[in-house]
C-alpha cells in the first residue's frame, strides 16, 4: 500500500516555528511519502507546494480552500493525511494512520460548559446541521491530530456543507461513515506544566509553544533538523 502524503494548510506569517517542530516530528514519527503545503510557505520549509490565499477571514475559509485545492491536486495521494502546523506526533506511528474522534458533538458541547466563542458556535451549528440531514447522534472528529482524508468522501462533504460554517472534519467522517478511536483532544493552551508529557500526541497555542512547558517539552525532543528544512540561516 502506497504511504500517504501530509497536506497542511498555512497562513501568511513569520518564520513559524510550531511549522518547524511540527515538520520534524512528522519526518520522525509518521510513514509518509512527502509533505505538503497549501498556503503560504515560509522561506526555511523545503516541501511541496500549492500556493492559494490563506488571508481570508473568517478562518474556515482558508482551511476550505486548501482542502479543496489537496482533494483536486492529481499528485497528493489518495487517501491523504490532513494536519496543521500545531501537531506534533511525539512517537513512532503505525501505517496506515489510524482513525481518532472525539465522541458525540453532543458530549463535546458539555467540554466547553458555557464558553461562548466561534469555534463552539460552529460546534453548534455543525451537530444542528447533522441532524437536520437525519445523523440523530453525530461524532466529533474535530481533534488536533492528523486525519486521514479520502479525495471523493472529503468533496461531498465540502459540497453538502457549502454555505454553513461547519467543522468540515466532523462533516466529512458523519457523512462517509468514518469510525475510529475516541480519544480525549490534546491541545495545550496554558504555559504550565499541566500536561501528559508521555502523550503521543500534542498541539499548541502560540503562546504555549514559545512560552510554556510543552513548548520546551517539544523542541528538545526534536532538536535537529528534519529534511523540510533548507539550509542556511536559522
């Protein structure tokens, strides 16, 4: 079975050194055949390449169009492993990639309690557009992990959410029928030291990558290098 390719949508930005870490521990820990960039691409990354306008707002925007850009690009494998330049797989992974979500959107609502932000309202809005296509109970795949994505499963699912602000990732893996592990999301928001150091899996905020723990954690477990870093200055 031929390994998947990585795609990965970036923003216009600095050097963006979660990018870079991210990178590394994907060449370390994950059986692939090359990586992706849809979006802007920092001077240093040594990958290839989709250029689009990842400036857009709201942000749902520009991770769609760089999906639909990966899905109708004839060289990225199929299937495929979308991610984002905030994941970081921290041990050796099998191949193929396996399959995560996050339970019911219904259990993921009582997460968050009564926070109230664009993200939750999307939550909301995607559980509410499911249902009305007749998914009584539907799961999550919104998690801060690598996916695997299938080119045709992926556009109908972009197709049939066209004009909701929906997790696309929710809607693609209800609409194919997509099951998996359930497991808990691993992103890191706070600089402390509260978080499981032996997790497979990690991802960070700005902040907590460059100021807290887990971003330390990070970059000393990949300190060298990986082969989508040209050479030169750093």
């Amino acid at each position: 079975m031929e390994l998947p390719d990585i795609v990965v949508p970036v923003r216009e930005g600095a050097n963006n050194e979660q990018l870079r870490y991210a990178l590394r521990s994907w060449a370390a820990h994950i059986p692939h055949r090359q990586v992706w960039i849809v979006g802007y691409r920092p001077w240093w990354a040594d990958t290839r390449h989709i250029p689009t306008d990842q400036r857009t707002t709201p942000a749902y925007v520009n991770t769609t169009t760089a999906m639909r850009a990966a899905c109708e690009h004839p060289a990225i494998s199929d299937p495929f492993l979308w991610a984002n330049d905030d994941f970081f797989i921290m041990s050796p992974q099998p191949s193929p990639f396996p399959v995560f979500h996050r339970g019911p959107v219904r259990e993921v609502f009582g997460q968050y309690g009564a926070r109230s932000s664009a993200y939750v309202a999307a939550m909301r809005e995607t559980h509410a557009f499911l249902v009305g296509l007749g998914y009584e109970d539907p799961a999550s795949f919104e998690l801060h992990v690598p996916l695997p994505v299938h080119k045709a499963g992926m556009l109908r699912a972009l197709e049939v959410g066209q004009g909701h602000d929906v997790h696309k990732r929710t809607v693609y893996g209800v609409l194919n029928g997509v099951t998996g592990i359930q497991m808990r999301d691993v992103k890191i928001a706070r600089r402390g030291p509260q978080f499981d150091a032996a997790s497979p899996f990690l991802s960070t905020m700005p902040d907590s990558f460059h100021n807290g723990a887990v971003g330390r954690h990070i970059r000393a477990a990949f300190p060298d290098p990986s082969p989508y870093e040209k050479r030169g200055r750093r």
